[in-house]
C-alpha cells in the first residue's frame, strides 16, 4: 500500500541510487493517485525530451560547461 499524500508531490524518483554518494537518474516526480487506488502514486516519465530542456537551460543560465551530464535521462 502506498502510504504518499500530497505532501509528497514534486518529489523525485530515481534509478540507479547510489546511497554513499547520494545521486542517481531522476527517472520521474511523484505527481498524483487515482481515487480508490491506495496502492500506486503515478508521475511523469522524464526521458530524453526533458534531459535536453534540462542541458538546453543549463546552457543559457552559464552553468552549461559545469553541468553534469550522465547516461541518458539523468538530471544532476
């Protein structure tokens, strides 16, 4: 059962979690649940499309050279 409220949205997932460095890929956000489905908490999938926004405005803001960019869909 999934225990998440509202509180809980905006928070990331991740793949590929390393707890000794604290990073990993940010896969998606807690977002919403349906009614009468205690049991799952849904978001968006973060692929390929939001890396690149993600670099495109790293780029503009001039921390471009320094972002951190891993395997595809990874967000520092």
């Amino acid at each position: 059962k999934c225990d998440l409220t509202g509180g809980s949205s905006g928070g990331p997932w991740y793949a590929e979690f390393d707890t000794v460095t604290d990073a990993g890929i940010a896969t998606s956000v807690n977002s919403f649940k349906y009614l009468g489905d205690d049991s799952t908490m849904y978001g968006p999938y973060f692929g390929n499309y939001a890396q690149k926004v993600y670099l495109e405005a790293a780029d503009a803001s001039g921390s471009g050279d320094n972002a951190t960019v891993g395997p595809p869909n990874s967000l520092p």
